[in-house]
C-alpha cells in the first residue's frame, strides 16, 4: 500500500469543484431563506466582527502599579486582572 494517496483520485464526499458546478452555484442571500426562514437567514447573513456587544464594556486604561502589588495578582494566575477589578470595586464598596 503506497504511503502517499494517490492526487488523482477523486473524493466522493468532497468531489472537485468544476466550472459547471460554479455556473450552478447561487448566492447564500438566496439560498438560505428557502432553508432556514427569512429572519434566521438575516442573522446568518449579518457581518460579526471584533468583541460581541457589551452593555457596560470595560475602558483601557494605563496604570502604574508598585511591582509587588503587580506580582502578587500574576501570581494568581489567569483572570488576575478581573480579580484586580473586583478588589478596586470592594475597595469602592467600603470607601465613600
């Protein structure tokens, strides 16, 4: 049994895409509406870029922190920036 398989075979689950197949082919703006309904075929259809919408997103900020501070959060491990939030939120909590 030869290591490599053979180029020239064809594929029947995954077949060659041809120039008659191409002629064939229909936009998903028209397809999908027929398969799975107009408003879901709009959600489908819509661009999805960056970070999902968030009702209270966090800002970026640059603060300087004394490098114990820092280390001793890292040394948490992942999430120590969320912890470092929570515990300026407690700090806020008890400080008017």
């Amino acid at each position: 049994m030869p290591r490599k398989p053979n180029p020239e075979l064809i594929d029947e689950d995954a077949p060659e895409a041809t120039d008659v197949w191409f002629d064939t082919a229909q936009p998903a703006g028209d397809v999908l509406p027929e398969l799975f309904g107009k408003g879901a075929a709009q959600e489908l259809l819509k661009p999805k870029r960056g970070r999902p919408f968030s009702g209270q997103p966090k800002e970026h900020v640059n603060i300087r922190l004394d490098a114990d501070v820092l280390s001793a959060f890292k040394r948490t491990g992942s999430g120590w920036q969320t912890r470092l939030n929570n515990a300026l939120r407690d700090w806020l909590s008890t400080h008017a």
